[in-house]
C-alpha cells in the first residue's frame, strides 16, 4: 500500500497558519474515480482516500508507515519566506516606481 506522508499548507481561506503544524498520512488513490451515473459526484470503489492520519512530527508518521509495512513518500514542505515590512515604507520617497 502507498501512502504520502506531508505538512499541509495554509488554505486561501485562512489568515493565520493554524493546522499547519501536524503531519498528515494519507493513502494514495488505488482505484480510478468515476462520476456517478444518478447524482453526477466524482466516486470511487476505494474507501481508503477519506482516511487522513495525523502526527506530531514527521519521524512519527514514517515510523508508523514501517510498522504497517507500507511504502511511503515524503513531501517536504516549501520554506516560507517573511520579508518584515513598516507601515512608514509606504510613504518612502526614495523607493522605485514602476
């Protein structure tokens, strides 16, 4: 069995990064999903895609992975860059125009 092991990223919904902090374990998809004839949803014979495990760290999730004995990829999350800005920089006279 496959399964991904990342830190999710923040959501356009949110302001602050809550929920970004845990590692999730998630099952890849082992059968194609379909639209369903009656209702038009996207569905899939495989019930696994719903479960999502959460850990601590990172080390917990690959640990648990070699205990099931799964194969497991890992997805590092983007580094996150933080340029500190001031109110006053907006009312600079020597910045650059564009």
């Amino acid at each position: 069995m496959n399964v991904r092991i990342y830190q999710p990223s923040k959501t356009a919904m949110q302001s602050g990064r809550a929920k970004t902090h845990n590692w999730l374990l998630e099952y890849e998809i082992e059968t194609p999903r379909r639209p369903e004839p009656l209702m038009g949803w996207i569905s899939s014979g495989d019930t696994l895609n719903q479960v999502k495990l959460t850990f601590e760290t990172k080390e917990e999730a690959i640990a648990f992975a070699e205990r099931k004995g799964w194969t497991y990829s890992v997805q590092e999350p983007a580094v996150r860059r933080f340029r500190p800005r001031n109110y006053a920089d907006n009312f600079r006279t020597d910045r650059p125009r564009f």
